[in-house]
C-alpha cells in the first residue's frame, strides 16, 4: 500500500513540475470567445465609397 502512495506522490510530482515548466498554460475551462476581441486586420470600407461603386 505504501508503494502506491509513494508512487503516486512521485508521478504528481511530476506532472506538476512538467506542467509548470510547459510555459502559458491555461487550466481555467473551456472558453468560447467572449473574452478575446477579433483582430481588426483590414480597415472597413467606408459605406459612402462602397455605395457609389
């Protein structure tokens, strides 16, 4: 019984030292794009120069 406390202190001790060295990783849950703003590559065309083409 002991070994498999042992072993399991070890491998989360592990895990956790793996995972802090992975850099920016997020355990916070799925996002689903609220909190992100698009990014606005390509000026929008005016309505007024659209219009008159």
């Amino acid at each position: 019984m002991w070994k498999i406390l042992v072993g399991f202190a070890v491998f989360a001790a592990l895990a956790l030292f793996l995972l802090s060295k992975g850099g920016d990783i997020d355990m916070s849950g799925e996002k689903h794009g609220i909190d992100h703003e698009p990014a606005a590559s390509s000026p929008a065309v005016p309505a007024a120069s659209a219009a008159s083409s």
